[in-house]
C-alpha cells in the first residue's frame, strides 16, 4: 500500500515537473510524428495487425497522460474511435478510421503553429499552414467521397450520380496536393489514386453504369474496393503530415532524458534533398 502510494506521488511529481518543462511542446511534437507514423501503418490494413493496434493505442495513452487538462478530451475521443477498432464490421471500421484521422490532424494543428510562434519561425509556419489547409480540403472531400460510397452500395437513386462528382472533386484536391514539394513516392502513389479515379469517372459517363473502382480483387466487393481506396488517400494525408513534421523538427532532435521517454520509436528523418 505505502509502496503504492509513494509510486502514486513520484508519478505526479513526474508530470508536474514535465509540465514546467521548456521542451514539453517539441517533446509533444515528437510523440505527435510517432502518432502519425503508426496511425499510416494501420489506415491501409483492411485485416488489422494487433501489433500495429496496441502500438497506435499506447502512443494515444501516451500523449494523453502528459496532455494539459484543455487538450486531454480530444485523446480520449480519439481513444473512443480506436478502442474497439477490430471487432468492428468492415464499413463501421472504415468510418472510425476516418474519425481517428480527422482527430489526429487537428491534434497536430494544435500543437504545430505555438511552437513555431514561439520560435518566431514565420517561413516555417507560412509554409507548414499552407500544407495544412491542403490537407484539410482533401480529407473533406475524402470524406465526402466515402459517404457517397453508402448510397451506391445500397442502390440509393442518383447514388451513381453524386459518387461521380466527388470522384472528380477528390482527383482535383489530390493534383493540387501535388503542388507541394512531395517526394517521388509520394507523387507515385497520388498518380496511381488519380489515375484510378479518373478511369472510374470516365467510364461512368460513358457507359452511365454503376460505378466500381479499378476492377475488385477477388473475393472483394466494389464496396470493398472503395473503402480501400479511401483508406489509401488517408495514409498520404498522414504520410504528408509526417513529412512536414520531420522537415519542422530537422532542427530540434528529440529530449532524451528519465522524464521524456517516447514509447514509439520514430523513424528516420527524411531527406528532403
């Protein structure tokens, strides 16, 4: 009991001490990028890796524990999302996916622009905004796209219609998110979405035909195969959000001490040459 009572204090003096931290907001940074890196690991997996889960699951405990109070109901909404992801049906995990990451990138908007107004980093807080708002218009149309995909499955009048529009609107928001300087596996992957998207809206108005992205793999439906596809616009959202991270924290490595311990390893930073 006393032992437990003296591990309670020292914890609590822990996060006292953490919060008085100057570094807290760049250790805070970190965690987010580790956030991130494994939310991406887990958006393309139609089979969840339970490995992959608890790492994403630990990295939300983790960031919530040494979260100010004003910060810590949007973990534990994000926590909400995740908490029982794989015992979900596959349309129901797709939407908590898709919850999760709009939590996470406003999580990381949160955080990003005070620390560079801090630093008085204008350069870098012009050009991490600019990333940012491209990112949030091609996560709504994402989203509208995913809705859309309902209706059709579920044979809605004019569902055909409304999913054609906003293939075409997702292809314009992925060809702007080009625009930024993105490494070459990353446009790789953007051309392959809008080339999919494309053939899917071209062959639509050409036939007037339910439409089905890229033929299905086998023993996957046209459902199926879009919620994939949407899952796969999410993990460039998080590979370009990962990117921006590692390029702002170039400068500024992580705190290594007893106090700040990151659970999640990161990964290397990328060459932005």
């Amino acid at each position: 009991m006393v032992g437990a009572l003296a591990l309670g204090i020292a914890i609590v003096v822990a996060v006292i001490l953490y919060r008085q931290r100057p570094d807290w907001p760049l250790h805070q940074l970190h965690e987010l990028r580790a956030l991130l890196q494994h939310a991406r690991e887990l958006a393309a997996q139609t089979h969840i890796a339970s490995s992959d889960y608890q790492h994403l699951l630990s990295q939300i405990r983790q960031l919530h524990h040494l979260a100010t109070q004003a910060q810590k109901p949007m973990y534990r909404l994000l926590f909400h999302h995740l908490h029982a992801l794989p015992q979900y049906d596959e349309v129901t995990q797709a939407r908590m996916k898709n919850r999760a990451l709009q939590h996470i990138i406003y999580l990381v908007d949160e955080a990003v622009p005070p620390f560079l107004i801090a630093h008085n980093d204008e350069a870098s807080l012009s050009h991490y905004q600019h990333v940012w708002y491209a990112v949030l218009e091609l996560l709504q149309t994402r989203q509208r796209y995913s809705y859309a995909s309902i209706p059709l499955h579920k044979a809605t009048p004019n569902a055909s219609q409304s999913l054609n529009l906003q293939q075409q609107i997702l292809v314009k928001r992925l060809c702007q998110l080009q625009h930024l300087n993105l490494e070459d596996s990353l446009n790789t992957e953007i051309d392959r979405l809008i080339s999919q998207l494309s053939n899917d809206a071209e062959r639509a108005l050409a036939t007037e035909a339910p439409l089905a992205t890229e033929k299905p793999l086998a023993n996957e439906t046209p459902l199926a195969s879009r919620l994939a596809l949407s899952q796969r616009v999410n993990a460039v959202i998080l590979t370009v959000l990962d990117n921006c991270l590692a390029d702002l924290l170039a400068g500024f490595p992580a705190p290594q001490d007893d106090i700040f311990n990151t659970l999640s390893p990161l990964h290397e930073p990328r060459n932005s040459a």
